[in-house]
C-alpha cells in the first residue's frame, strides 16, 4: 500500500467534498435515486476519475492503492452528501474479496474494470435470511472445475442489478467457495428489490443451473469473505458517521434560524439538549469510525473489535441522529421535500445493510472475551 | 333537533338494557367487514341510526341528540358497543369538532352543523399552523376582519390534514394587531368549499399527500360562524386542543399494509413468530416492554375516563399523548428489529416491511402534530405539575411589535 501523508490526506477530503458539493447536491440526489440504476453514471466517471472507484485497489490493478484510513474519510463526505453510487459494492467489498481471495488470474482479469469503474462488481453473499454469516449463504455450488453449475437464492445484493460482475458465495461438496457469474448468463434471474432507502439499490437473484467459475483462494474462504467485509464495515461506518454529522449540521442551523415565541428555537432547552446529545453521538461515530479505520490500517490486534464496535456505533448514532433531527425540526420535516427524510431513510438502511446493530454488539463481546 | 323531549332518568340496568337490546335488534356486523368499511354507505347509514337513537353523544343534553346521561352510564353505553364492536358512540368524548362548536358555536351554527358533523356527513379540518406559527400558536398572522355580517380572511396555512376534502375548518386568525398576542385571537368555522380558500397538497414523508397549504384571499366567514366571544379564540382553542390531543394519546392510525396478524395474538408477539426471532432473548424483553407501555397508556386512559366529567382534562390524560408518542416510535424500532434486513425492503410485496417503515415515519405525526412531545411536556410541566413558566419575551407587547419567524 502506499503511503499517504496528512496533507495528502486532507487534500483528498477537500477534492472529495468539492466534486460533492457540485455534483451531489440534495437535488442531484433526488434526480439519481428517481433513476432505474439509481446512481448517475456522469458522477460515477467523475469519482473514478478521481481514484475513488479504485481507491482500495492495488496500483498494480490500476487504483489508488491507498487503506481504511483514506476509504473512511472519503466515506465520512459520501455520507454527509448522500451520495449515491455502487462504491461500497464494488470498490471496497468485491474488490476487496478479490484481493483476499488471492487469485491473481482473476485480480488481473478484473480489477484493472472496477478500479477505472467501468465495470461495476457486486458480492452475493447472504439468501433471504439476510444474515451476514456463512449459515446465510442460500446457493449450492455442483459439478467440478470448468463446469460449476450454481442453484439458489442471493438476496439483498447492493446493486445487482447494475452489476457486469457477480461474486456468489456458494456450498459446493468441499466447503464454501467464491464463484464468478455473468449476469447475462442462462440460468441467472435479477429482480430489484424495491428499497425503503430510495438511494439505494438491491436485488435478489435466483440461480438456476447458472454457470460459474471457481475463484481460487489462498486460504480459508469465509476468511476473506470476513476481510472483505471489515473494510466495508469501515466505509460504512465512515459513510454513518459522516451523515449523522451532516445532519446534526444543518439541524443546529435550523433551530438558530427558526423563531417560536419570539425566540430561536434553539434556544429551548429541549431543543438544546437534544442537539448536545446528538453531538456526543456524532463525535462519537466519528471517533469510532476512524478508530476501526485506524486499527484495520495497522492490522492492529484489537482491529476486529474495533470495527465491531464501530458497527453499531455509529449505525446506532445515524439512526437516532436523523430521527430525532425530524423532531427537532417539526412539520416541516415531516414533508418529502425536506431532506431529513432521505437521511432517515439511508440510516435506517444502513444499520442493516451488514448485519443489525445487534449482531454487532454480540460480536464485540465475544471479541472482548465475553 | 326535532325530539327534545327529556328523557326520563333510568337506572344503570335499564341503561344496559336497552342499548343491548337496540344493538342486538340494529347492529350488523358486516358494516365493518364490507369492501369499503369506514368510508362506504353502509357505515355512513349505521352511523346516521346510531346518532338518530341517541348514542352518539349520550351525554349530551337532549335538544343536542344526546340523553344527558352521566359519565358513568355513557360508559356503560361505551362497553356495549365495544362488546358487540359497533363504532358511532362516544362521539361526546372523541368528536373534537361537534365537541367544540357545542361549547362554543352559536345557535344557528349548532342547528346547521352538529347533526351532521355527528353522522360524519360533512369532512373538517384544522386551520391552525402556518408557516410562522407551529408550536407558538397564538403567533398566527392569518387577518380575520370584520365587513357586515361577515368576516373577510387572509393569510396562510399549512400542514392542514383533510384540507382537499373538508367543508369547513376550524380557523384561528388575529382580530386585533393591538394587544398582546394571546388576546388578539378568533375562532371561526371556515368554509372550505369557496373561492377564496386554495388548497395546495403537500406530499408528506411516508409518501402520502394528507396534509396541505391553504391560502385563504378574502376568504368569507359569516358572522355567525364565530365561535366564542371576539378576542377569545385563545380560551375556544384550548377547548378544542384538548379533544384532539386526548383523542391522540388514545390511537393512532395502524399498520398501513392491510395484512391481518393472527387473530388473538398479540401482533408484536404474533410478529416476532413469524419472523422466527421469539426465543431471541433480548427482542423478547423489547417486546415485553412495548407491549406494557401500551398497556398502561390504555389503563391510564380508562382510569382517566373513569374519573372524570366530560370535556374537564386531567392530568394522566395530558400524558396519553407522549405516551403514545413513545409507543409509536419505540414499536416501529421494534418492529424493525425484528425483521432485520427485511426492514430494507418495501412495497405491496413486502408487506411487513412496509408496516414497520410506515410507522416509522408515521410516528411523527403523534409526535409533532397536535402539538410537539416538547411543548407536550411543557404544558406537562407547567398546568399538571404547577412547575413555573419560562419567561416568555413577546407575551405582553402588543402583536404588531412581536418578531416574526
Ligand atoms: C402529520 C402532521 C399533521 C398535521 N396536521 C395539522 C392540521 O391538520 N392542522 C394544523 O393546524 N396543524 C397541523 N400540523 C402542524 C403541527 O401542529 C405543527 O407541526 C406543530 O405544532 C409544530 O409546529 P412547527 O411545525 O411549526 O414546528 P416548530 O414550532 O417550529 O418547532 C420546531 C421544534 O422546536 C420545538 N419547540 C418549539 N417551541 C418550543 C418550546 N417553547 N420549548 C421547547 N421546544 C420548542 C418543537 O418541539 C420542535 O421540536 C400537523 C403536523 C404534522 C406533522
């Protein structure tokens, strides 16, 4: 990985937060989440442009080849903005799955694709129960090498049906295996699924006899399907933390400007105690986010907890950062035109999209020994 | 109305009597379980019989389609019609509308509205908040002027619930600029069907268009559609406030999927089994937990009814509304803990998802409408607790000096 330095690091968040501000603005998000992919394609070139669709790829795969630390923070103002794209699918959890899978044929195949973002990958990982777990995985692998032959059922899979690229978890005979699908190919069924989190896209797909290639893996599957995951889980938490903050920001403005009783709502206690506590949860989320990023980065010993903690911490924080944020706003944000919503909404989507707040806080103990 | 014989007084039993007796001889069931229960014609019919027998509203007085029964025995006429599951009583507790104009409506007014407003034959609404006056209600700017026989209004309304359909609201508006803001108040029945009076829909959070604007340009109010004395639509107001938010801490509008949960069954039990999730140790102590504050918010409310005369509040009913208000949300978090990814999901195929979304974004309208938990517990604080107020900048200055929001 290279090395990137404070300074680089911060001019990174300063361009990410530019391209944003021009680019996803609250009516670019609204125009993108009406669409049928669901994310604008001219902004997705623009953020591979950049280096974020490669952000986490190796140079020698054509990305930044830049860590959690960077992924965070480019995460924290994707999810201040709203942002909508097939990063967190593409960038981070399948290309990550590749990376820890270790099969340079298929590295080298298509790596080179996601990181320019012109191939859009996905993982298929959990069936209907939508349990992030090897017990979650719902498709059986049979046949052998040069002819696999997928049946079953992979569900909430972010952005399926935009995908060029499918990674499907699967039993097969000897375990648990990765295999690479054609979306295109007989045998392969893509549904969208209709979303709370209008900004978000899922689909459930149905394997019939599809065929399939075997990725190989250097070792143990589910522990690279785990890898791909706690950097996912890092960008998440940036994305929540970055988002509960957004919408701390613009709610603290609101009860300054907004005048009851002669007076900024702000003002009232109420109203004041409510925002402090949303800014402990906010920091919070920050701190936790950039602790997991932190502890991945250095591989550190306690890197698994942190990133569990950092799972229901800062889910846990967006979660009640944007609904108390209605509150605090009155009728107004009760109206469909008012973005507190569309964060509501992200949020609530956001504490499952992994696994539940729950799992993650059962996880933490069990890290910590209990 | 035309019958305003009194009636003669009888004993409990009698009361019990013949309410069973007419519901067994009027009530059938099919009007609840019909294509179109709640809005179709056959509800509208048992509503009308029920008001022209007098259990609407029993207790009110006779010359108002009541029997001036006493608390106790409506209740007994209450659960009568709960054990047969006839809706159309009570509306002497729960009809903010008729409640208000009764108490406070002229006569002519009474005479043309009540008997209607009681068998649901004419829609209403709220024209309270506006853009610059939500929880600071006596801060509304909308001009009510006085020309002949008639007021002349304008301003501006918004969140009005029902306003595309309703034929009158019930309007707040300022008489007098020149005294302070809680003085200068008046309380109408608008009506809504004219041409000063454009309704403009606002598509709300959960994607349903209830609420709107209402822009009222020399909007005509007769005379006699004032309710209260000139200047004291502050004190009709609380009147008024007072129906909607008991009615509030009461219920509130349930799962919007239409799929039934299992008969009997508790549905957050009922749920959770079906989700597979029941034996889950900790979501067995949330919903334990939700089931109780419902529970206690019904036991609460009955305790309340039970004590006290019509139209008085008191103070376990100023708490149904916050109590709901956590009901609500704390059963949509529940709820979506209990399908987990499932949550993501929504639309007509996804059914329990789409229960426990609605809630979630519909919890709000228990929690800001009729009032915010915050003023809530205000109002809380300082009329049930006696706690003293926080001193207000603009309540003495006349209103014309009053800063805007
Ligand atoms: C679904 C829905 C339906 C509605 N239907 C109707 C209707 O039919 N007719 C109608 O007239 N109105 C209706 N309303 C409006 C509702 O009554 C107002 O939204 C509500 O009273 C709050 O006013 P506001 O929206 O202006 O918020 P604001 O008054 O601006 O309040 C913003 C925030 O400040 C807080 N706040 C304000 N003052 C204080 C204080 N003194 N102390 C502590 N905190 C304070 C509030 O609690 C809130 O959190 C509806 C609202 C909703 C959401």
């Amino acid at each position: 990985m290279a090395t990137i330095s404070a300074d680089e690091r911060g001019a990174l968040r300063d361009s990410v937060r530019r391209l944003l501000a021009d680019h996803s603005a609250e009516a670019d998000v609204r125009r993108a989440m009406e669409t049928e992919a669901g994310y604008d394609a001219e902004l997705w070139r623009r953020l591979a442009e950049m280096g974020l669709a490669g952000l986490v790829i190796e140079e020698d795969f054509g990305g930044a080849g830049a860590g959690p630390l960077e992924l965070e923070l480019v995460m924290e103002e994707a999810g201040a903005a709203l942002l909508c794209s097939p990063l967190l699918a593409s960038g981070v959890l399948a290309a990550e799955l590749l990376r820890a899978l270790g099969d340079e044929e298929a590295k080298t195949r298509l790596l080179p694709g996601i990181a320019a973002g012109t191939a859009i990958a996905t993982v298929a990982l959990t069936g209907d129960a939508g349990t992030w777990t090897p017990e979650g995985v719902a498709v059986t692998a049979a046949g052998g090498p040069g002819d696999w032959r997928l049946e079953g059922v992979a569900s909430y899979v972010m952005h399926g049906q935009n995908a060029d690229v499918l990674l499907v978890l699967a039993n097969a005979s000897d375990g648990l295996g990765v295999f690479e699908v054609d979306p295109a190919a007989a045998g392969v069924a893509i549904a969208a699924l209709p979303t709370f989190d209008h900004t978000l896209r899922l689909a459930r797909i149905s394997f019939e006899g599809a065929p399939a290639s075997k990725l190989k893996a250097a070792g143990p599957v589910w522990d690279a399907v785990q890898q791909a995951l706690n950097l996912a889980l890092v960008g998440l938490s940036g994305e929540q933390a970055g988002g509960a903050r957004r919408v701390l920001d613009f709610t603290v403005d609101y009860a300054k400007a907004r005048i009851q009783f002669g007076r900024a709502i702000g003002s009232f206690q109420a109203i004041k105690h409510m925002a402090s506590d949303l800014l402990l949860e906010s920091e919070s989320a920050i701190s936790a986010a950039r602790n997991a990023a932190r502890a991945l980065a250095e591989d550190a010993p306690d890197a698994e907890a942190a990133i569990s903690l950092a799972a229901f911490a800062c889910a846990e924080a967006f979660s009640l950062t944007t609904a108390t944020s209605i509150q605090m706003h009155g009728g107004i944000a009760f109206t469909w035109a008012h973005p507190a919503h569309l964060y509501l909404r992200r949020a609530r989507a956001d504490a499952q999209l992994f696994g539940p707040p729950a799992y993650y806080r059962e996880r933490y103990i069990q890290q910590l020994g209990g | 109305m035309d019958d305003a014989a009194p009636l003669a007084p009888a004993s409990d039993d009698q009361i019990r009597d013949e309410v069973a007796g007419w519901l067994k001889a009027n009530w059938d069931p099919s009007v609840l379980t019909s294509a179109q229960a709640g809005r179709g014609e056959a509800y509208r019919a048992w509503i009308a019989k029920v008001v022209e027998a007098r259990w609407a509203a029993p207790r009110w007085p006779v010359e108002w389609f009541g029997r001036g029964l006493s608390n106790e025995q409506a209740r007994i006429v209450e659960r009568e019609f709960a054990r047969v599951g006839a809706p159309g009583t009570g509306q002497d507790r729960t009809q903010l509308y008729a409640n208000t104009l009764l108490a406070k409506g002229t006569e002519a007014l009474k005479a043309k509205l009540i008997g209607p407003i009681l068998r649901g034959e004419i829609v209403m609404c709220l024209l309270y908040s506006e853009p610059g006056a939500g929880s600071d209600l006596a801060g509304v700017r909308t001009r009510a002027e006085l020309d002949g026989d008639h007021y002349v209004v304008n301003g501006q309304k918004v969140w009005t619930s029902t306003a595309a359909t309703a034929d009158y609201g019930m309007l707040i508006a300022r008489t007098n600029w020149d005294v302070p803001k809680h003085q200068g108040l008046s309380f109408f029945f608008l009506p809504m069907k004219q041409p000063g009076v454009e309704v403009r829909p606002l598509r709300q959070i959960t994607d349903e268009s209830h609420f709107n604007e209402v822009f009222l340009t020399d909007a005509i109010v007769p005379a006699e559609n004032l309710l209260g004395e000139l200047g004291q639509g502050w004190s009709v107001l609380q009147t008024a406030l007072a129906y909607e938010r008991s009615v509030m801490g009461e219920g509130a509008r349930g799962p919007r999927s239409g799929v039934a949960e299992a008969a009997g069954e508790e549905p957050l039990i009922a749920l959770a089994r079906e989700a597979g999730v029941l034996a889950d140790p900790m979501l067995r102590q949330d919903i334990a937990r939700v089931i109780a504050y419902k529970k206690l918010n019904a036991l609460n409310t009955a305790r309340a009814k039970a004590d006290l005369a019509q139209g008085t509040s008191s103070p376990v009913m100023s708490l149904g509304k916050l109590a709901m208000s956590r009901i609500l949300h704390e059963e949509a978090r529940l709820r979506t803990a209990i399908l987990g990814a499932a949550s993501l999901l929504e639309g007509p195929d996804h059914p329990r998802a789409e229960d426990a979304n609605f809630l979630t974004l519909n919890a709000y309208f228990t929690s800001i409408g009729g009032g915010t938990d915050q003023i809530q517990r205000n109002i809380i604080g300082e009329r049930v607790l006696g706690l003293p107020k926080e001193p207000e900048v603009d309540r003495d200055v006349p209103f014309r000096e009053v800063r805007g929001g």
